[in-house]
C-alpha cells in the first residue's frame, strides 16, 4: 500500500473548495482493497490516531481537511465495477468510490442509461457524494442522491465489513437497528429528533422504518469509508429543451419560478404527457450575473436576473412543450429575444456548464482574497418560498458586503454566497449568515440542504436539533466508531464525542 509523509503530498490533502485554513496531517494513506483499509483502522485503533476520509477534494465544509492524524485517500479505492441493464430499459451500477460522477454518467449514458443525482461539481467522486448525499439541479424531479443507492458496503473502524442493501436491517418500531458486522454486532438506538421537511443532509438520517443504509448516506465520513456503491439508474431521455431566460427584475424570475415549479409538480402527479414538467429549475440574481458577464460576455446589458430551465421531451410533444414554455415565459415578462433557448443538446450542454460556471467563479473570487467560503445551503418549507427571496434580498442589499445568489430555487433551496475582500467583512459576513441561519430554523428549514455539515456548520446544526439531537447523534457515532477516530471535527463537536 502506498503511503506518504512528504511535505508536498500531504499539502494537497489539506484543502478543499471550503479555503479551511489550519488542516494538519502526519501521513496520507492510499489503500486499494478492503483489506487494507481495515489494515489502516486496525493500526489507528492500536495507536488511537484519527483518520480523516478524501474524495476529490471539491467539498465545501472542510469535511476531508484532517487536522491531525492520518488521512486516508479513498482514490485507489476502485471506479467503475460493473453496469447491468434491466428488462424495463432501466438500470444500475456497481462501483468503488473513487469513481467521478462525470465518469459514471459518461459511462451510464453510453449505454442510453441516467444517473439522475445532478450535482454540478462533476469531479466529486461518487464514494463522497453518498458521503454527503449531494444533490443537484434534477434533484427537484429525481430526488438527492440518497434515493438512488440501492446498497453499499462500508468497512468501520473497528475494521468490521458492513453490506447494507437498500430494504435489509430495517429500524424496529422502538427506532432500534441491529447490525451484523464481519466482526461484532451493533445495537443502535436511533435519534428521536424530526428532519426538517424537503432537501436536507445535515447531521444523521432518520425516519420510522428506515433502512441501515440510510444512516450512513450523509455521514460525511464520521462512521465508516463507503468503498462499494450500487445506484440505480432510468433510461436517459431522448432529449432536452432548456433555456437560460433573462429579466430585467428579480421579482419576475421569483414568479416564473414559482409558477413552473407548481405546474411541474401538479402535471407530474397526474402523470399527463406533453405538459411542462421541468426537470430543473436554477435561478441566477443579479449579482450572480453581474459575476458571470466577466465569463460571457454577451449576457444582454438589460438582464439583472435569470432562470435555467430544463425540460425533457417525450414521444412526440417537441413542439407542444416549447410553445408552453415561450407562453409561461411571457406571462412572466422575460427578455424572450434576448434568451437563450436550445436548439441543439450541444447547446443544452452550453446552459449547463453556464449554471456550473458561477459557482466555480465565485470560489475563484474567494481564493483571490484568501477567504472562507460563506455560502449558504438553506431550505424552507415551501410556504416560505417568498419569505426566503426578500430574506436573503434585505439582509445582503443593504450590507455593504459583495455577495450572490443563485441555485435550486424550485426546491426553496439557494446559495447566498458572501464574498468577503478581508477578515473584517467576513466577520461580518458570518454574522449576517448566522442571523439568516436563525431564521431558517425559526421557519422550519434546513441549514444544509446538500453541502453537509463539515467542519464549519456544526454550531447551526446544535441550534437546529439542540444539545439532545446532538447527544443523541453521539451516541450512534461512538457505538460504530467506539475509539472515536473517523471524521473527527465532522458533524458532532468533540465535546459531544468524549464525555
Ligand atoms: C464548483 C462546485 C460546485 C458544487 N456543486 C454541488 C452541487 O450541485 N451539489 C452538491 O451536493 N454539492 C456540490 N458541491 C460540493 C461537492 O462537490 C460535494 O460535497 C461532493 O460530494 C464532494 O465530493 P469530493 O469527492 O470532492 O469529496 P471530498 O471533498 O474529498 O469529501 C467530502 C466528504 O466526504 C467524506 N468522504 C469522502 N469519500 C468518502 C468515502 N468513500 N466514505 C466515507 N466518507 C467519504 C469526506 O471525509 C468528507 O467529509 C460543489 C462543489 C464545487 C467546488
């Protein structure tokens, strides 16, 4: 098994696109089977050395930043296993972690397949968006990825193996769950606390009756290194209609938004054909666009907000979809000769990479100053949807901080990303979001829809769940990782973790 003390190996291991600053570690470890990663846990036990679990390094919450100990790279840990084909023209894959999701959907789609998790980071490795339960601009029609992964196996620091298939160990009416490792049984009590209604991953999954599985999806590396993953995957549609719509008024977005999502949802449950149905929804402020103009420069001058819209065409309705779309887009008063709308999948790939685009030139913008990422990953219960629009607009306008706001507006979920140029205004800036933060709460919401916890949430999860949610998580974490080394500073404060 390779393995690494140089300087220079360990500094690219200490970040990740959250600009966590502080990381240490005294060794990288690079396993490439099973065996060797109990190897790893069997040594730390012995040594009581924290192991801190990579991917590709593009999470957000400092996750895979170690700050001691050793980390253990999970990129020799096995791609692409297999992909089968079922009879129904649907699908799914067997893979180790290191696969990326660009990989995997290439390889899906060669064979006219979908993985319908959309996160538009596709250099994340699907080991770490279990992890994380990362989701994306589809996720308003296909779920997160936690509704995609049928089974996976996960070996614990107590260097026990655990195959965990979607439907087996399923939680007791008592909330318990029963786990049979290679080595030992597991008796877990599961938390009492309620998640919050729609997109969520922070802090432990649990609902009456679920599945062991769905413990360790968004456990960001806190119990166990996932090293196999079976997802299930849908015929890829035969083709898309999408367009990035532009307005010269917020407002005007918030409400074609919000009309497409209700239509959407209501043409979707009563599975009628030929009607919008959007498969995503993202929406671009006007600070979003100002940051993008600098990559495309050919945004019209009048456009201070947009919509990427994303619909697939079924059977023979081409034509009946685009004309609704251009009506529901006048309704809303969008610059409809100024927008774009694709007239070929090479150009529906082109509105694509311009939704991925401000994320990257935002984290771009942050590592030019040095600075934290300070983004929020919020939901709320859809009666907020409004609410959550003049929240984030009223407290960045008047704040004299640069600042964006874009992403899953359909799914009441957007990334208000403060861009600080010094530590004063990003002090400032963690205030603002803490204050955004309560009120989330306040409304039901969830203070990490995809993102994770990480390092940098934990305080927001506490005030979300309490001293008891978190008491409670603990007690999970130390029944499967009794010597308290994976993750550490991951989800559950330490203090949590040693009493
Ligand atoms: C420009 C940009 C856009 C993004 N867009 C999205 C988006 O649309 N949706 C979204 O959800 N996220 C998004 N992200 C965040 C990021 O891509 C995800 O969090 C992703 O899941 C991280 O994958 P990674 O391989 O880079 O993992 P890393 O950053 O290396 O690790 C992430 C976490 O997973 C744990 N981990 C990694 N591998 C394993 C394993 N095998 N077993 C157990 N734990 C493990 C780590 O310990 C860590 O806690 C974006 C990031 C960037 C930079």
């Amino acid at each position: 098994m390779l393995r690494s003390t140089e300087p220079d190996i360990i500094k690219t291991y200490l970040k990740d696109a959250s600009n966590l600053a502080g990381g240490f570690a005294r060794e990288i470890v690079f396993p490439e089977n099973e065996d060797e990663v109990i190897q790893i846990m069997d040594e730390a036990r012995r040594t009581n050395t924290p192991v801190t679990i990579a991917g590709n390094g593009t999470g957000v919450v400092g996750g895979r930043i170690p700050f001691g100990g050793v980390v253990l790279s999970t990129e020799k840990l096995g791609k692409l296993r297999n992909i089968q084909q079922t009879d129904q023209g649907s699908g799914y894959a067997i893979t180790g972690p290191a696969l990326t999701l660009k990989e995997l959907q290439e390889a899906v789609s060669a064979k006219g397949l979908l993985y319908p998790p959309d996160p538009t980071e596709q250099n994340a490795f699907i080991g770490a968006s279990v992890s994380t339960n990362a989701s994306g601009a589809r996720t308003f029609k296909y779920g997160a990825t936690r509704r995609w992964v049928r089974r996976l196996k996960v070996v614990l620091s107590t260097g026990d193996i655990l195959e965990l298939r979607r439907g087996e160990y399923i939680a007791d009416k008592e909330n318990r769950l029963c786990l049979h490792g290679t080595r030992n049984i597991f008796e877990l009590k599961l938390p009492h606390y309620r998640l919050p209604e729609g997109k969520h991953s922070a802090g432990y999954y649990v609902t009456p009756s679920m599945s062991a599985l769905d413990l360790f999806i968004g456990s960001e590396g806190t119990l166990g290194v996932i090293t196999e993953i079976e997802v299930e995957l849908i015929p890829q549609p035969r083709k898309y209609f999408s367009g990035i719509v532009f307005f010269d008024c917020e407002e005007n977005a918030w409400q074609l938004a919000h009309h497409a999502r209700n239509i959407s949802l209501i043409n979707r449950a009563s599975h009628v054909k030929g009607h919008i149905d959007a498969s995503a929804l993202e929406y671009f402020d006007s600070h979003a666009i100002e940051i993008l103009r600098a990559a495309y420069p050919h945004i019209p001058q009048q456009a201070c907000s947009a919509i990427f819209f994303e619909q697939e065409i079924i059977g023979n309705y081409e034509n009946n979809l685009t004309e609704q779309w251009y009506q529901i887009c006048q309704k809303h008063q969008v610059l409809i000769e100024e927008s774009w709308f694709s007239k070929s999948s090479k150009e529906h790939t082109e509105f694509r990479t311009f939704r991925h685009a401000i994320p990257v030139l935002v984290n771009r913008i942050l590592r030019q100053y040095s600075q934290t990422k300070i983004g929020t990953d919020f939901t709320v219960p859809q009666e907020h949807y409004f609410d959550l629009l003049n929240l984030y607009r009223q407290t960045l306008r008047n704040s004299g901080l640069r600042y964006c706001i874009f992403g899953h507006i359909a799914d009441n979920h957007l990334h208000a990303n403060i861009l600080p140029h010094n530590n004063e205004e990003a002090e400032k800036g963690w205030q603002l979001y803490c204050a955004i933060a309560r009120q989330i709460i306040a409304w039901g919401g969830s203070i990490s829809a995809e993102h994770g916890v990480g390092k940098i949430r934990n305080d927001y999860l506490i005030e979300m769940y309490g001293q008891s949610g978190l008491k409670e998580m603990a007690i999970i974490k130390k029944t499967l990782d009794p010597c308290n080394i994976m993750g550490r500073g991951n989800i559950i404060p330490e203090e949590y973790l040693i009493e």
